[in-house]
C-alpha cells in the first residue's frame, strides 16, 4: 500500500507538469509568522523517503498538485490520498506487530518518543501544523519502495533534461522511454515541459553516476564554446553527426560524460559551423588545453608512491649545474625536475600547500640537493623543520631558529656570496617571518641575487601567504615553484600560473604536488621522502 500512495503521488506530480519542490512550497505559502509552512526539502523527504509521509505535509502537497493538475474536486483527492495513506499505516503496524523490536525500541528511547506531526524545519509554531495527532512513528517497520525503479525514473528524468535542447535525440529517447510498462504518462510530461530536478525522485543510487573529469575546469570552457556555436545555428546532435561524420552517439557521450572530444571532431566542427579564423584558432586552443589537462592528471596518477632521495638524485642531468635545486621526479618519465637558481627572471622558488602536504620535505630535499652539488646554503627555520637537521653539514653556512630574522644577522651570513661562490637562502615557514627585520634584505637577495650571488628559496602555507608585502612579493617575479596539493586556485599566483578545478581542492596527498619551471607548464612530480 505504501508504494500505492507512492505512485500515486509521482503520477499527481506528473500530471502538475513536474513542478519543483520549491513551486510547490511557494504554492502552499507561508504562515503569520512568515515561514513556510512546508520547506522545500520536506517536500522533497514526501517523495524521497521510503518511508510513510506525515499525514498533514501529505494533504498540503496533495491539495496543491490537484489544483495544478486541473483536478475538478481537488478535496476528493485530498481524502483518496488520506484514505491510502491510512492504509498504508495500518500495514505498517501490522508488520511491526510480527517484527522484533529494536534495541532502540526496547530501551524506550528514540524514534518512539517522536509522533508523525512533529516536523521539524516545516513551521516553527506548533500552532501552524494542520496534522492530526497520531500513534507513535513505524519508520524502523515501514515498508520499502522498489529503489531500482525509483533510479531507474531519476536516470530517465536527467537524460530528458541533457537532451532538451536537440528534440529529436529527445524525440527517440523518450519514445524508448514509452515502450517501458508504466513509464508512458512520465515520457508525455517529459515531452511537454523541461524536467525539474531529478532528486525529486529520491535518487540515491550511485549506479547510474559518472565521475567528474580530472580536466572539469577545461572541459566545460571547451563544451561551452562546443554548444554556444551548435546553439546558434539550432544544429540537434542527430544533424552534428550527420554533418562531421562523427556519430551523434559519440557527441552525446562528450557532453553527457564531461569527456573530451577528439581532436579530429573538433576540427570537422570548426569547418562545418565556418568559424572565423580566430574562433577556429580558440577552439584548437581550448582543446589542447583540456587535453594537455587530462593527460598531467593521468601522469599525476602514475606517480610513484614512495622514493628516496638517492633514487631520484640519481635521475638527474649529470650536467646540472651548481645552483639546480631537486624539486621532485616524475613517474611516467622516471625524470628529476627542479629549477636552476642561477636563471630565469629571479633568483627565487616558492613550495606552497596546506599542512600535511609535504612542504618541509620538499625544502629539505632542495637542500640537500644544492650540498651535494657543492653550493653553500643559509638555513632559516623559525619552527620545528626537517631543514634543522641538516644544520651541521658542510656547506651550510648558518642556520637561524628564531621567529624573528635580523638585518645584521643574515647580512652576515651572506657577506660571503659573489656569483662565483653564490649562498641560497632556504626557509621554512615563511609565513612566520613576512614582517622580520630582514624584509629588506631578503628583497634585495631576490632584485639582485644574479648580480650578487644570492638566491631565496621558502616555504609557506598556502591559506597563509602573504601576499602584498614586499620580500615574498618580489620573489612572485620569478614565476616557478612547487605546489603540493593545492586547495585554492588563487594559489597559482604565487607562482605565475592559472590553474584549475582539476588541480584544486583534493584530498592532500603528502609528497605529490605540481612544478612550475616558467614555462606556463604545469608538471606532476613526487617529493622524495
């Protein structure tokens, strides 16, 4: 009986022309108070539980969905629902009668304390509730809806809503759709007005899910120029097809599964739609950065899990040259990467990432790097860091703990440095030190570390860098540095690139991050540790 009443409202909401849970809520309206009297997301628990709906909620929607429905005795459906709702009820005490109870239950706590009008988040005076006072709530002994139906109406509802905008790949869907025993009422609504969501049918199934593309930033500047261009010469996927000579199954799989097309297609779009020159020139260029995208994701994944620094010194150019500071290795090429101090636009690096993320191993290997090619290295760490611990070794000309930096100390410590025998500055936790008494100092190592033989090289939490001030701002010219899980897209500026929602906002993956050398590349490496 319970799935009875939960038909019957599907096909009510079928009838109303598919309004969202919000329409209907507005429908019923607010009480004196002005709040409403049923919140959007207690419409959407009416047709999303499995459970029995509150009786009061149940006549509320019911009375709406008939009025929409063109219903002429819209009250005589309030009472049918009522009557099934009351049977479904008594089914419901039936089988718990016959079910042993739950420890819940048997301790005299929990849902038995609740009654089916106290709905919470619906009205907040109890004056308000138009629903009758009621035996405790079964929900533990309720009956279940089929699931897999119900999915399979979630999957019909966001396909009709993919394919709204080309009628006949809608046409063909929905007209599969009403071969179907029972599904012909839901592929005459679908027909007639764009679906609202498809949660409303309660999906909770991940079956029918597609997982977001690594390249999701990418890819939706690429469809998005795909469908701007195909929406204005009212091109369906069936004509797409016919006309490049790629199969309208294979467009509809690009846009429905955020998947990249090939390049062949695309460049047939751009002869069939006569783009200009420069929006052929973009859309290549779209593309090749989503591809670009997809495959540093794909090598990201490959990396490997563990290595030692050994190994990965061991991949490195024999021709690096003194001031090559080991970044990380890739896993497809088994290649050490890093950036040479003594080139580019500045003699700096920045290794940014959230706690956790394997920061102070990256400084650590960098200094260890810079000592085994024989370059002298001045150690700064105003906390508890790795980098202490390579304190004594040869080559290290001081090593400052405090949590401040003086002028007169590190003006010491590099009153050695010269282009021949130049001194790298390695700090951790730079973040402690942006307003030191050596701010100064540490901006003019960067503006002239060629000329002088210095170089800076820092770590800094990344919701902590402190942009603006001018020390750190001055090593921004350098544009290269090592990002390791990096949850912000602002972050990349710290670095001199853009980057996306396929790098950001991951689980931190300690020792796995992306080096940018400068060249506008984004290169996936592993942190030796």
């Amino acid at each position: 009986m319970l799935k009875k009443l939960n038909d019957g409202l599907h096909d009510l909401r079928l009838d109303a022309g598919l309004p969202s849970a919000r329409s209907i809520r507005d429908r019923i309206g607010k009480d004196a108070q002005d709040y409403w009297i049923v919140n959007h997301q207690a419409v959407l628990d009416t047709f999303q539980r499995p459970d029995l709906p509150k009786l009061g909620r149940l006549e509320l929607i019911v009375a709406v969905l008939s009025e929409d429905a063109g219903r002429e005795d819209s009250e005589g459906e309030v009472r049918r629902f009522k009557g099934l709702w009351k049977q479904a009820y008594d089914e419901t005490v039936a089988q718990a009668s016959v079910q042993p109870p739950t420890d819940a239950a048997a301790s005299g706590v929990g849902d038995e304390a609740r009654t089916p009008t106290q709905d919470v988040g619906e009205t907040h005076q109890q004056g308000t509730s138009t629903e009758e006072e009621l035996p405790p709530d079964l929900d533990e002994a309720a009956a279940r809806v089929d699931y897999a139906e119900e999915s399979l109406k979630g999957l019909i509802i966001n396909a009709a809503q993919a394919l709204w905008d080309d009628k006949d790949a809608l046409r063909v869907f929905l007209g599969v759709v009403r071969r179907g025993e029972g599904f012909v009422k839901m592929a005459d609504a679908l027909g007639e007005s764009r679906p609202a969501n498809a949660t409303f049918y309660g999906v909770e199934s991940r079956e029918f899910e597609v997982a977001p593309s690594p390249a999701r930033h990418e890819l939706v500047m690429l469809h998005g120029f795909l469908r701007k261009h195909r929406a204005k010469r009212q091109w369906s996927f069936t004509y797409l097809g016919e006309k490049t000579g790629v199969p309208s199954d294979d467009w509809i799989r690009w846009y429905t599964h955020d998947e990249l097309p090939t390049r062949e297609a695309v460049v047939a779009f751009s002869h069939v739609a006569h783009l200009m020159l420069e929006d052929h020139v973009l859309l290549l260029g779209l593309w090749e950065a989503a591809h670009e995208a997809l495959k540093a994701q794909r090598c990201f994944e490959d990396l490997p899990e563990r290595i030692s620094f050994d190994e990965a010194w061991s991949m490195r150019d024999p021709a690096t040259p003194a001031l090559w500071a080991l970044a990380g290795v890739t896993g497809e090429e088994q290649r050490a990467y890093g950036p040479d101090l003594a080139t580019g636009t500045a003699p700096a690096f920045i290794v940014a990432g959230p706690p956790g993320s394997g920061r102070s191993t990256a400084l650590l290997n960098i200094s260890r790097a810079l000592l085994a090619a024989h370059a002298r290295v001045v150690l700064v760490a105003p906390k508890a860091s790795p980098l202490r611990e390579v304190a004594d070794q040869g080559g290290v000309v001081d090593c400052f703990v405090r949590d401040d930096l003086s002028t007169t100390e590190l003006e010491a410590a590099l009153s050695s440095a010269s282009p021949e025998e130049p001194v790298v500055v390695v700090m951790d936790d730079a973040e402690v030190l942006d307003k030191c008494d050596a701010g100064g100092l540490l901006k003019s190592a960067v503006q002239h570390g060629f000329a002088e033989g210095t170089a800076l090289v820092v770590g800094c939490r990344e919701d902590k860098l402190p942009f603006g001030l001018g020390w750190f701002e001055e090593m921004k010219r350098a544009h290269r540095g090592l990002l390791l899980s990096p949850q912000e897209r602002s972050t990349g500026d710290a670095i001199g690139i853009r980057i996306g929602d396929s790098i950001t906002g991951r689980t931190i993956a300690p020792g796995r991050g992306w080096l940018h050398l400068g060249d506008g590349r984004l290169v996936p490496v592993a942190v030796q540790g």
